[in-house]
C-alpha cells in the first residue's frame, strides 16, 4: 500500500503577529524552567499555547449584552425560567490554572424573553477570560438583569478549581459554590422555589 496523502487540515484564526508574539514568550518560558524547546516533543508547543490563550480569553473580544439583545422578544410570560447544568470553563486569573463546573441560571421575566441558547453563550463570553468565580457570578447576573429588565436574576455556579488540587492546599474534592440574586429572588420562597430546582433530586 502506497503512502496516503496527509487530508487533514485544520482552520485557525489567529492573528499571526499576536499569534507569533506570544509563541516567543511562552518558548522563553519553557526555557526557563529548564526545558529544551527544541527537542522533538516541545518543538510547537509554544505556538500551540498562543492559540490555545486566545481561545481560552476570546471572551474579551466579545459582548455579552450584545449576545442576548439578537434574540429578544416581547412575550407575556411571569414564570421562572431556568437552564442549569450549563458547563463552565475559564481560566483562575490568579494563578492562570482552569476552573471549571456548571452554572444554573434563572430569572423570571417582565414582558421580554431571550433565546435560550442566549445564556450559555453569555455564560462563555465572560468565562473564557482571566475569572475569578466571584466576579463571574455577578457579571452574569448584572447582563441578564440589565439585557431583560427582569423581575429577578438567580445565578449558582458550581466549580472545582485546579489551582486548589494541583498547588497549595491540594484538597481534590472540593468545590466552590457562589450565588447571586436580584429583585424577587431575593425573596426567601422565590429563591427556594429556585434552589428545589436545581437540586440533585431534579437532575
């Protein structure tokens, strides 16, 4: 059997400056914590992490109100909507190690409503840049409050943070939980109506 040609390709968008920019630092890098760059295995390594950085902080070249105001629409709906179990990836600005878990997200409408594959991508729009969960959480919950002028906003996200079970404590179990509320979510029998919701019992 003759050699088959090499059919695989793969579009990248990068910009090459920035793209070879990047390269150069993480080559320096590499060979400051005592590696070869040049030896076979490293050889693209620094190219390939400028590309995987922008990917993981694409999120700064986008709007997450934006995202929300292409699918807005007038509807006379005032009961809870809910998607959970969106799944989370960013980046621990502290120590530039992943976080990752899922968001459950909430609110209950006043007269307009979103697109529902609106909120995951809010959700990727602010965690694919340098996060801490904290911010995350409420950043969330401030463009949905402000996108919908809804009577109320639930954010929860669940997340383990590699930067707790790699380094420092290295405690592999934990999770992280934050949460955020507006208008008639903070109401303890909306919150609790919300919290049953997304309870392991319902999943």
């Amino acid at each position: 059997m003759g050699n088959k040609p090499n059919t695989y390709e793969r579009e990248e968008r990068y910009p090459e400056q920035k793209t070879q920019a990047l390269a150069k630092l993480y080559a320096e890098a590499i060979g400051l914590l005592g590696e070869d760059v040049q030896r076979e295995g490293l050889q693209k390594t620094p190219e390939r992490m400028a590309k995987a950085m922008q990917f993981l902080t694409q999120g700064y070249q986008q709007e997450p109100g934006g995202i929300l105001r292409e699918a807005l629409f007038q509807e006379d709906h005032n009961e809870m909507v809910l998607v959970r179990d969106i799944e989370v990836f960013s980046m621990c600005e502290h120590h530039m190690l992943p976080f990752f878990g899922k968001a459950h997200i909430a609110y209950i409408p006043q007269g307009t409503i979103c697109g529902l594959s609106k909120i995951p991508r809010v959700v990727d729009a602010f965690s694919r840049r340098l996060q801490v969960q904290e911010r995350l959480t409420t950043q969330i919950r401030d463009c949905l409050q402000h996108a919908l002028n809804p009577q109320g906003v639930a954010v929860v996200i669940e997340a383990r943070h590699l930067c707790m079970q790699m380094r420092g404590v290295e405690k592999q179990h934990s999770f992280t939980t934050t949460s955020s509320f507006t208008g008639v979510f903070e109401q303890a029998a909306t919150r609790q109506e919300f919290f049953q919701l997304i309870s392991p019992a319902h999943r």
